[in-house]
C-alpha cells in the first residue's frame, strides 16, 4: 500500500488531519496515540536519567532497556498516527 499522506502538500495535509481528528474515530485515537508518545518521551528521559547518573550495573541496564522501548514507544506512536490519516484519506 502506497502513503498518499506523505504526496499531499503541506496545506492538504494539514486539512486531512483536521477532517480526521474531527471523527469520532480520530478523537479517540488521537487521545491513544498522545498517551503512547507522552509515555515514551517520558520513559526517554527517566532513561536518560539512568544512564547519567548510574551507581550500579542494574541502572545502566534498565536504563538501555527503557531507553530502546521509549524510541520504539515514540517511532510507533508517529507511524500509527500517519498510517490512520492515511486509511482515512484514502477511503474518503
């Protein structure tokens, strides 16, 4: 399946997100996807957190670990966000 999301000019893509958001669907979603991008943002910091300022081997473990979720946590969010704007362009 083709991104048509990323072929629309800045203004049309901007007017397919509005129109989405404005659906029951991407109300809800929306408030989903802002939850996940929120809890890897802050799961990115308090790694980061870890990782700076380590005492143990155990910090600088689940620092990594918490770390690497977090950007797949952050990637996932975005991917999700364009692949709904995207199944609703194109199926309008």
């Amino acid at each position: 399946m083709k991104i048509k999301y990323w072929r629309l000019t800045k203004d049309e893509r901007k007017k397919a997100r509005n129109d989405f958001y404005k659906t029951e669907f991407g109300k809800n979603i929306s408030s989903r996807l802002t939850r996940l991008l929120v809890t890897g943002i802050l799961g990115l910091l308090f790694s980061l957190y870890l990782l700076i300022f380590h005492e143990s081997i155990w910090d600088i473990t689940s620092g990594s670990l918490l770390l690497i979720a977090s950007i797949v946590f952050i990637i996932s969010s975005i991917k999700l966000r364009i692949r709904n704007i995207n199944d609703f362009i194109t199926k309008k």
